[in-house]
C-alpha cells in the first residue's frame, strides 16, 4: 500500500524546468519498460509494486531505450518515470532520438526496489514528427557500485486527442503522407466547392459502416472516385471479418435460457428486449407468450423479412406434454396452430416460419400452448434464429480479353422487391441482379483482378488491381453514388437500370427517382478511377448528396478510414466533430496501419467540373 504514499519521494531535479508547460488538448499516455525486446536485454524484476508486477532493470552497462510513436507531428512532453533504486545513490539521464537532453536525476538509495518514485514533469519538450522515435535512459555509475535502477512505467503527455496507448507503444503505427496526388485536371479550380458533411456514429463493431460523410454540390456535372493502395506502407494483406461486439450479424434475434414452464411462472425479459410472459386457464395448460421487435429496411436489416425457425429444447418434462405455436402474420391475425408432442424421448423441435411473416413497424409475438396431464417444464431453451440464406448465384454475363462482368442475385436483398435490370450493348439483358462485380485482366498472371463491385442500393466499392505476388486484396471504404434516400439509418440510392458498354468500361446509372449518370471506368497499374459526368438529378440539390462515404472506425489501428484530408491541405480526424467542410478534393485515408483490411484502399473523390443550369 505504500507505493504511492512514500512521503517524500526524494529526488533532486538537477536542473531547474526551463519553461513552465501547458499543452492544450493533451492526454496521459504509459508506456511500459517492460516488453518483449527490453525482457531479453535486461534482467526482468518481479516486483508487486510495479505495474502487472514487472520492471525492468537499467544498468551503466545496459541503458534502456524504448520505441516511442505518435500519430501526427504534436508537443510531446515526458511527465515522468516511475523507478525504485536499492542500496546506492543513483544518477540516470534521460535522452530522446539522436541524444536531445531530457533531464538528469540523482536519486538517493531507495533500500526497497517496491517502493517506487516518480521523476514528475521532464523540463523539456518536443515537437515530434508522426512515426517512431527513441527514449533512452542510461544509469551513469561514477562510484562502480550501483546496480541500477527498475524501470517500471513512462508518462507521456502529447497534444493529440486521438493518441492511445497502442500508438505510444508502436503497436499501431502511423504514417503520414505530405501530400496526396490531386488527380483532377486543373479545370477543377473552376468548379465551384461542394461540401462534406460529419454525420458519423460511434460503433464497437469492426463490421459496421459508421463512418457516413455524405458530399454536397448542387452543380456537380462532374467528378472522380479514385482508388489506390494505401498510403503507409504494409504488405500484410489481412481481410478477415472481425465480427467482435457485433450482435446483429449473429442468426439470433433472441433467446431465452434456463426457465420453468408452470402456472406461477413469472415473465422473463431478456438482453434483446423480448418479453417472454405466461398466461394459464387450468392447471394443465399453459400460455407462453413472446413479444419482441425486430430490425428491417428502416435499420438497414432483413431480420423482419427473413423468415425464421422457433427452437424449444426441454432439459426435463413431468409427463408427456402436446405444445402448439401461433404466430402473428403480417396482417395481424394468428396464424394456424402447429403441434408438436414432446417425451422424455422427444425434447427439441424446431418450427420453421415463412418469409415476410414479421413486421419492423409493430411488436411481433408468438404463442405457444403447453397442454399435459401433468404440466411442469424445465426448459434447456427457447430461440428464435433467422434462417440461412441461400448462397449467392453468380452468373457471368461478359467476358472479353478486356474486362469480365459477373451479375450477382441474391437471395434476400434488403431492398426487396427493388432489384436492377442490366442492358448490355449487345443487346443481352438481365434482370433482378443485386450487384455487379467488373473484373479487368492484369498482365502478370493472365488473369482477371476486381476492381469494382457495383450495388443495386447505389453502393460503389473500388479497389485497384491486385499487385504482383497477391491473390487478391480487400475492398473497405465505399460510395455510395446519387441522391440517398433518408427513411433508413442506412443510406441508399435505388439503381433501377445499368446500360452497360463493357469494351468502352462506360454504364449509364439509372435511378429508381429519374436520376441518371454516366460512369466511366479507368483501372491502371496504379489506382481504379471511375469518372462520373452527365450527372441528372430529379430531386433536390441542395439538400441532398451526390455522393455519400461510408466506411469503418472503431479506434486507431482498427479502421478503413481514420483521416480525411481536403484539397491536399487541412486533415481532419474521421471521427471528430468538424460539421460541415467545403472543398474541391477530399482523399479519405488512413495515417496508421489498420488490422482491418489493411490493404484496401484510401479513396480520393474530386469534384472537377459543375455548371449552373
Ligand atoms: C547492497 O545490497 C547488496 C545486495 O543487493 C549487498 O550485497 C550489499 O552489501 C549492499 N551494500 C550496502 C552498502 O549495503
Ligand atoms: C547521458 O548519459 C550518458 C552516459 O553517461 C552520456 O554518454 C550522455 O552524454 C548523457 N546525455 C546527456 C544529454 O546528458
Ligand atoms: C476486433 O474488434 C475489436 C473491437 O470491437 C477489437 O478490440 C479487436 O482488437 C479487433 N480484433 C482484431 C484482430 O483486430
Ligand atoms: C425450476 O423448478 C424447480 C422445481 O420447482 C426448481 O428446483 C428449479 O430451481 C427451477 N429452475 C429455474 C431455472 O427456475
Ligand atoms: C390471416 O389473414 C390473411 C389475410 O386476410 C389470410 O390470407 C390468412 O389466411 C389469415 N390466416 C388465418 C390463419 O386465418
Ligand atoms: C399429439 O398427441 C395428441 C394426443 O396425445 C394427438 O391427438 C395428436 O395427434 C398428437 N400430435 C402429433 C403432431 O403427433
Ligand atoms: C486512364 O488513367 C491513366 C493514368 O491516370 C491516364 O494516363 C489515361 O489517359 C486514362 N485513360 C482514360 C481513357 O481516361
């Protein structure tokens, strides 16, 4: 208990703090001595005292220095080392990078290595450039006797809000380009600005399209979406789902676990909100009633069109026991009962529920009646899961030495019944497609590489060509492309018809409200560029986008986007506050290398062209 109490911690700063400090926005950051590489150069001190019980002894002949980032150039200020010393008074000296001074110590003997002290505020501070800097700290032994000091912890402070512990310890590493190429002629200084919008909600889950920047211009005529690898440099090709703090991708809409059937029974609620209540006539019957709400097209979800299956699994029954279930349709009648007889022999049954039964607008119930001579139920559980979706049908529709189209139906598309029609130039068409995936040949293996998945929902997803040595690399970042529709927490756009002219890598857009653009593909060794021009809008320019990003940030190191940076100028952090920022060019991108899809792509938008009508 005495490790912060020690009243004095008797330390003499050696020289006077040369300015008084106070960084603005700043946060405490710690960084441990103790990690892998320091571990295998310094004796390792188990000490309760110190933070998760280890420090790391620094001697004359074994200085320590430790890897320090940062995120974005920022004052950098070193608010203390936490240490304990023994037997032997101590001088040590703290240096940065290439040996700028920090501040010298003499220390007294300590006599206990549990009982740590603290340096406080270092005198000087730094500005540091993003990336990865040294701290070092060398003993200086003048007497040959001492055995060093343990090192358990640093404090920094840096005036970055958006600083973490993982950036200060290099866990997550950040980079910054000066500047990004501005790929639009210089006829886009002509154009007049449009607007991006901060609309953008937290989220836990790395599955969620948070990030929602949607782009005004009420002349646009034209603009690019360019797509290229991303600007830091990592080779790691990491693509896997990260379904973590992500219940909505789970089957189950709800479940109840571990409950008794009988006529005392009282009602459960359970994490999803659904409401289990019991309701009895006699004895040997029992009402068990479930009440719930469920996501639809409003929240972006099918989970209330998608049909379902109703599980009841018993750990124990009394006597043979006949349970019957209704559900409400969509009309708000109860459906035709259907029976199940569960035994000691018979515990699990499963009832399947149709498509397009339940209802995102009002509650939705089920019921189930519980008929035995002798009624007492232990239940294992009762679960209420979407079905399986049917796999995806890909079917080619044109394929050339210059470019291959795949037309892809699904199943359950989430704005059902609305799908596209696909006119190609040849005069072939299709209909009811979801999405479209465009592939172009790339020399180095005779194949074809993705460059870009096209939604019915308006959902445009670039990447550029695979480089040499991969076998693909993940799309993140998407655009949605025309005017959204605002009845949904997730944007959309209704592409209606495509008139597709593969050689040319030309479609005309056509939306469901009378919209239409033009979009030509040009997909380099470098970056995926689509051109959009001809743009018609039938509803309101001024209030309604052109474009709209969508994308992920969960925190630093985790996301698709964490930075935006407007005509190769002022950056903004994804995720703060900025409202509302004018511009001819925006390239989202990500300043530290993600976990996540950490090769897909930063993505430019410029805006190089509008006319007043
Ligand atoms: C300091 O401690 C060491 C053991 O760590 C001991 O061998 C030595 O005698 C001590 N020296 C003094 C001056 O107490
Ligand atoms: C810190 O100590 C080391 C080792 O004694 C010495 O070489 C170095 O010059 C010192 N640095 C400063 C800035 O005092
Ligand atoms: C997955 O996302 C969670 C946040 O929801 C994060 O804590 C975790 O580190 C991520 N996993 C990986 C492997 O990046
Ligand atoms: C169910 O009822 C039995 C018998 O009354 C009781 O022992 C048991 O604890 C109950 N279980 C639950 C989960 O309520
Ligand atoms: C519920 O109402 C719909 C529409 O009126 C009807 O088609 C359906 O048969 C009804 N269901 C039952 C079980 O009566
Ligand atoms: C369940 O049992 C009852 C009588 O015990 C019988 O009338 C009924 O047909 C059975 N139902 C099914 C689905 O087997
Ligand atoms: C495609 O992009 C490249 C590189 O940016 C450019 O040189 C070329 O002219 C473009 N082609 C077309 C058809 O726009």
């Amino acid at each position: 208990m005495c490790r912060y109490s020690t009243a004095m911690v008797r330390l003499t700063l050696t020289l006077i703090y040369s300015l008084l400090i106070s960084l603005e926005v700043t946060k405490a950051l710690i960084l441990p001595a103790y990690n892998l590489r320091s571990a295998s150069n310094h004796k390792v001190m188990a000490l309760s005292g110190a933070t998760d019980g280890k420090a790391v002894l620094v001697s004359q002949e074994q200085p320590l220095s430790l890897n320090v980032c940062i995120r974005k150039q920022s004052m950098v200020r070193l608010d203390d080392v936490r240490f304990s010393n023994y037997n032997y008074s101590t001088f040590f000296n703290v240096t940065f990078n290439s040996g700028e001074w920090m501040g010298t110590f003499y220390v007294r003997p300590g006599m206990d290595w549990n009982r740590f002290k603290n340096t406080g505020i270092f005198p000087h501070r730094y500005t540091l450039e993003p990336g990865w800097h040294v701290i070092k700290i060398y003993v200086m032994d003048y007497f040959g006797y001492t055995e060093g000091i343990a090192v358990d912890t640093l404090q920094f402070s840096v005036d970055d809000p958006w600083m973490d512990n993982d950036i200060l310890s290099c866990k997550t590493i950040c980079t910054e380009k000066n500047r990004f190429p501005v790929r639009s002629p210089s006829s886009s200084e002509n154009a007049l600005p449009s607007g991006i919008e901060q609309r953008s909600f937290s989220t836990k889950c790395a599955e969620v399209d948070n990030i929602d920047i949607p782009l005004y211009n009420a002349h646009v005529d034209s603009f690019t979406i360019t797509a290229s690898l991303p600007q830091y440099k990592s080779f790691s090709n990491r693509r896997e789902e990260n379904t973590t703090n992500c219940p909505h991708l789970s089957p189950e809409l709800w479940r109840f676990d571990n409950f008794n059937v009988s006529s005392s029974s009282a009602e459960i609620i359970n994490n999803k909100g659904a409401r289990m209540s019991f309701y009895s006539t006699s004895s040997n019957e029992v009402y068990i009633i479930v009440r719930f709400f469920l996501e639809g097209q409003k929240k972006g979800s099918v989970d209330a069109k998608i049909g379902s299956l109703l599980t009841l699994h018993l750990k124990t029954l009394t006597a043979p026991t006949m349970i019957k279930l209704r559900y409400k349709e969509k009309w708000g009648n109860l459906s035709l009962p259907i029976t199940h007889n569960f035994t000691h022999q018979n515990l699990q049954f499963t009832w399947t529920i149709p498509d397009f039964t339940w209802t995102e607008d009002s509650l939705n119930y089920i019921i189930l009646t519980a008929e035995s001579e002798n009624l007492a139920l232990l239940v294992n559980h009762l679960r209420l899961e979407k079905r399986a979706f049917k796999p995806e049908k890909h079917v080619t529709i044109y394929k050339s030495d210059d470019v291959h189209i795949v037309a892809v139906y699904v199943e359950m598309w989430w704005l059902a019944p609305d799908r596209m029609t696909v006119y190609l130039t040849n005069g072939q068409t299709y209909e009811d497609v979801a999405y479209l995936q465009i592939y172009r040949p790339i020399p180095w293996n005779n194949g074809y590489s993705q460059v870009l998945v096209l939604y019915q929902d308006g959902n445009a997803r670039f990447i550029p060509v695979t480089p040499e040595g991969l076998d693909w690399i993940p799309f993140g970042t998407s655009v949605i492309l025309g005017q959204t529709y605002s009845d949904s927490i997730r944007p959309y756009t209704s592409i209606k018809q495509l008139n597709i002219d593969p050689e040319r890598w030309t479609m005309r857009i056509f939306f469901k409200d009378g919209g239409s653009m033009l979009m030509k593909i040009n997909s380099t060794y470098s970056e995926t560029q689509a051109h959009v021009s001809e743009v018609f809008f039938t509803r309101d320019r001024y209030t309604l986008p052109f474009a709209t990003v969508r994308s992920m940030y969960v925190s630093e190191g985790n996301t698709d986007v964490d930075s935006v940076k407007v005509d190769d100028k002022e950056t903004y952090h994804i995720m703060d506050q900025w409202g509302y920022v004018q511009g001819r060019s925006f390239a989202f991108y990500r300043s530290c290398i993600s976990r996540h899809l950490t090769l897909s792509p930063d993505i430019q938008i410029d805006v190089f062209k509008t006319k007043i009508s």
